[in-house]
C-alpha cells in the first residue's frame, strides 16, 4: 500500500501530530514499508499451527505469593511537603 499525502494528513490529524514538511516523504516511505511488511505477513499460513501462548514449556513457572512488610511508603512520604496518613496531600483544585 502506498500512503499519500491525503492518507498522512488524516493520520496526522487523527495523532495529534504535527509533521515537518521535511520529514513528510520520509515518513510516508517508512509508513509504506510497514504496510508492505504486514501485507507479507497476512499472506502466510497460520492454519495448521497451533496457538503458543508461552515460550517456556509447560507454561509460566509460577511462585509463591508471600506478603513482605515493607516501609517504602514511610520512606517516600518523609520528604512529602504535606501528607494526610499513608497519601500524599494536595491542594483541591476541582469545586
């Protein structure tokens, strides 16, 4: 697929981007070769494979689940301008 000049002012817009007219052709060549990438890709045959959901055999090894007590909220907080127990306080800014 080949993205014009039209194509790339709508993506543009729809990204809230602004592209310099000096990169203009080179991010349409790049968006082109994307596209013709994944056009490679859809020509393949996925039909007799199997879904792998995880490379390691078996799955994800898993581990205990073990609570730690841990002070790193007191630790973050010392240096809080103003707190209000375990929170950071800020001024209200919504009425």
């Amino acid at each position: 697929m080949n993205i014009d000049d039209n194509l790339l002012t709508k993506l543009e817009k729809l990204s809230s981007l602004k592209i310099g007219d000096d990169k203009r052709e080179e991010i349409k060549n790049q968006l082109s070769e994307i596209l013709n990438f994944v056009n490679v890709l859809n020509e393949l045959d996925l039909n007799d494979l199997k879904a792998v959901v995880s490379s390691i055999e078996g799955g994800t090894p898993f581990r205990e689940d073990i609570s730690i007590k841990s002070e790193v909220v007191d630790v973050i907080l010392k240096n809080a301008p103003a707190r209000n127990e375990h929170f950071f306080a800020v001024p209200k800014i919504i009425e």
